[in-house]
C-alpha cells in the first residue's frame, strides 16, 4: 500500500497543477514540503511538516507519519530529478511510494531556448565542490548545472576560467515558470566578472562553443603540452610509457587513483581524463614540482587532480581509498610505499610501478617476493629519431621495466 505521495509543484503552480495533483493534496492527512509550495493548495487545512525546521529531523518526521499513509510530499517540479524522490525511496521503498511529476527545471529551460536536450547531461552543485566540474563538462556538449547559494552561476564561470574552459556559452535561467521568470546568456568572463544578484531559483545551462577537449590539449597528450621541471627533459613519464602506464592501471570513470612521485603530474592528469567522474591524488614532496603539476592541471582542465605536497607513505592514510595506483618515485622508500599502497588498495585494483636502475627493478622484485605476489612485468625500449646530418637516426632512450599486479578478493581478506 502507497504510504508517500509525492507531489511535483511547478513555479505557476494552479496554472500547470494537474486534477491528480490537486486532488492528491486535499484528500491528504498529513502534507509535508516547503511552505512556498502549499500557498498554491488554499483549501487544504489539515497538518503541515514545514521543512524549514531542518532536512534531517524534517525527515524523521514524515518517514514516521508515513506508517499510518495519507503523507504528501511537495516537491518542486520533478522529483525525482535531483530531488526529495530518491530519500524516499531509499528510505522506505518503492512500493510506499508514488509519484505526480511536473515538468522539470531543465526541461523549461531547454524549452525556452529551444534546444533538443536528448543528447544533454546534468550537473548539480548543491552542496559539492565544484572540483571535478570541468573534467564533466568534456563529455558533452549541452549541460544544465544545478546551482546553490554558495555555487552561484558567478562562482562556476570563474572556475571554469581557472581551468582553460573560456569558449562555453552559458544562459542564467531564473524562476522558471513562474510570472518573474528571467533569461540571460553570458560569455564565460562576463559572468565571471558579473554582479548581478540571481534569483536563488536558478539554473544554469552551458553550450560548448569549441569541439577541443581537456583545454585545447586531448587526451593522451604529447609530451611538450607538460610544463617540465628543469634540466631540459624534466621530470616526467615520457608519452610512450606514460600512456603504456595509464592504459594498465585499467583506470574505470569512477576511479580514485593514486600518483605516488608524481613529478610533473603526466600521469596524474592522464589517469584524470579517464576517472572524468573520479579523483585522482598527485603525490609529491619535491617543492620545485608543485607550481608545475599545479600548471599543467590547469592547462588540461583536469580539476580532479588534487596535489597532495608531501612525502609518502606518510600521507598516504589521509587519502580515500584507491582502485589504481601508479608509483614512479620513491625517495628511497620503496619497501614502505609498495607495502602501503597494497595494504590500501581495493579489492580488483590495479599497481604498477615503473623503475629505471637494477636497484629499483631488485627492491620491486624482492617487495612482490617476500609478499608472494606474481608480478607482471615488461621491459619497454623506446628510440625517437634524432637528425644526423642530412639523414636521420634512431636514440635510443633508457629502458624501462614497468611492473604491475591486481589486487584479488581473497589477497583482500
């Protein structure tokens, strides 16, 4: 039996309420929502939640009332859309529920620009940061980002500039559906740079104004888009490797990947374009390479990267748990890191670690033995060539060996 109606209120509210709508309200014991949405329902005269007193005991208190049915929830337009819908369900499930839509707040802006929005993916900023925002914002063209107080449509244009994502075009839609509704498009710096007070009641909708991605740069990027410690070749896992390194750690979109001695953080961005709805942790303790990885992140527009300035493994039991781990620097604290990182990493995760001298290749190789673990190993010889008077010749560069096991249930256990 249904204990929770859950009814949608658009902005106009009689105008676009449906007759099930109506009468779901006024045959309803107990209402509960915010009181701007009950003024639409005048003859309704029985016992309000009012959820001005707080989300979490606003909650108790209807689940509660729910065991005897008759509850209705008002919600704002669809609520299943980023809405009260999804609590409920989880909270006692679908079968105690039902639902009146109305139509949602993108919807009447996609309609009120005229835009097909089959294609169009959705962000909400509501209590979130807004790290991660530019890395969603690569897999689609048509965007409509939910905003809040502190995320305001100003907040989010000023860092998607932080981070190269200046060709959007972006639209503030404020009260939709409603008699004061408002529209206004926006280059990316003028809203930046904007101050106009939106209305709370606003959505922000963003056309991509250019077909490249992760600023202009791509994905598996070439080696001269890095800004690189000096001396000349710096300190980065070259592009060949780099790419052989990304491709193994099977990074998934929702991965939490590790990047231990992450020096111009190559590695870390490129595991950034493949977790797009993940985080990725670029850990470092070399002073000279913080202003560099925090460069090239900016450059590639991957705002899921956090840089971690310091020495592991000692940081490393702050971090969430990691699915992929990439260790290309040690500091001499090889045996500690590889013993901390497996110990953390999750059940299916993936480690790889690169070495270039004998003595890394032996500590890694005696790590995995006395763990009794069965690397995986590959020797990877690359040349480029090099101009050799009106000719060309191969350089060859060092060789890498590049090591790297799956974490099992049971090696979990």
């Amino acid at each position: 039996m249904v204990s929770i109606t859950v009814v949608g209120v658009p902005e106009d509210g009689c105008l676009s309420l449906s007759s099930r709508a109506v009468s779901a309200v006024s045959s309803a014991r107990i209402v509960a929502g915010h009181p701007r949405h009950l003024t639409w329902f005048p003859q309704y005269k029985g016992e309000f939640i009012n959820m001005a007193q707080g989300f979490s005991r606003w909650l108790n208190f209807v689940i509660e009332e729910s065991e005897e049915g008759g509850v209705v929830v008002l919600a704002s337009g669809d609520p299943l859309f980023y809405g009260i819908g999804n609590s409920l369900v989880k909270k006692i499930g679908i079968e105690q529920v039902r639902f009146i839509p109305s139509v949602s707040s993108p919807q009447l802006a996609f309609s009120r620009l005229g835009l097909p929005w089959n294609d169009a993916r959705f962000y909400s900023c509501h209590a979130r940061i807004l790290n991660g925002l530019s890395c969603q914002l690569q897999q689609g063209d048509l965007f409509a980002l939910l905003t809040d107080h502190v995320h305001t449509p100003q907040v989010i244009a000023q860092h998607l500039t932080a981070f190269n994502e200046t060709h959007w075009k972006l639209v503030v839609c404020e009260n939709l559906g409603s008699n004061d509704e408002n529209i206004t498009s926006f280059s990316v710096e003028e809203l930046a740079n904007s101050s106009i007070e939106f209305s709370s009641l606003n959505i922000l909708v963003a056309q991509r104004g250019s077909n490249l991605r992760w600023g202009g740069q791509g994905q598996f990027s070439n080696d001269e888009s890095y800004e690189k410690r000096m001396p000349k070749n710096g300190l980065i896992t070259k592009q060949a490797v780099r790419n052989l390194v990304v491709t193994s750690l099977s990074i998934q979109p929702e991965a939490t990947v590790w990047d231990i001695g992450s020096g111009s953080g190559s590695v870390a961005i490129e595991a950034g374009k493949l977790a797009w709805k993940g985080q990725v942790f670029a850990v470092e303790c070399n002073e000279p390479c913080f202003h560099v990885i925090k460069s090239n992140k900016q450059v590639h527009a991957t705002d899921n990267v956090a840089l971690i300035c310091e020495k592991a493994p000692q940081c490393l039991k702050s971090l969430p748990n990691p699915d992929a781990i990439f260790v290309g620097g040690t500091r001499g604290e090889m045996d500690s890191i590889l013993s901390c990182a497996w110990h953390r990493l999750n059940p299916n995760g993936r480690l790889v670690v690169s070495a270039v001298t004998i003595d890394t290749v032996t500590e890694v190789y005696l790590w995995a033995k006395e763990n009794d673990l069965t690397l995986s190993v590959q020797i990877i010889n690359i040349s480029q060539t090099q101009p050799l008077a009106h000719y060309q010749r191969y350089q060859a560069e060092n060789p890498i060996h590049l090591f790297s096991v799956t974490k099992t249930l049971q090696e979990n256990l």
